[in-house]
C-alpha cells in the first residue's frame, strides 16, 4: 500500500516536472494617458481631487485633535464621555482615509 502511495507521488510529481511555471505577462509600455473631454489628463485631475479631498481630511483632523484635548482637559482624570470616544474614532478613521489615499500614489 505504501509502495502504491510513494509511485503516485512520484509519477505526480514527475508529471509536475515536465510543466514548467509560466512567467506572468505584462503589459508592455507605460500605461496610457487618458484624456478627458476638456483635453486634460484625467490622472492630473485625480490627483487634484484627491489633493483637495486630502486637505479638507486634515483640517477635519486638526479640529477633532483640538476639540479632543479640550475635553480631555475640562474632564477629570477618571471621567470619560461617549463623545470622547466618538472622537478618537473619528480621528482614527480620518487618519486613515489620508494614508490610504497618499499611498496610492
């Protein structure tokens, strides 16, 4: 039964051997620019809006750090609101909209 087993595997692996791993295929060339109707290139455009989306996420940000140091500052040092909280998760969700966003580029 073992001898069985161990001349499967080898006629399988044999088999496997013949077929060498093809490399993937690229593409060839730079990706091609696309333009848009108004004649501008729709990757600058991209970037724009992004550039625009990512400056009001740090504004947003800035004000949520300094409303949360505020109530960190009027509270106790054993109190902790729900609004805090909210808070900290709304900065970390901001935080991380902007890094995704500046690494796609």
């Amino acid at each position: 039964m073992k001898f069985r087993t161990l001349l499967l595997l080898f006629v399988a692996f044999a088999i496997e051997a013949q077929h060498p791993p093809q490399p993937p295929v690229l593409p060839e060339g730079p990706p091609e620019d696309v333009r848009l109707p108004n004649g501008k290139s729709q990757r600058l455009e991209i970037l724009k809006a992004d550039y625009q989306k990512t400056l009001e996420d740090a504004r947003e940000l800035s004000k949520l750090a300094g409303e949360l140091k505020a109530d960190l500052e009027k509270n106790d040092y054993n109190v902790l609101s729900i609004a805090t909280l909210k808070k900290t998760d709304d900065i970390d969700k901001l935080a991380k909209r902007i890094h995704e966003r500046l690494k796609r580029y």
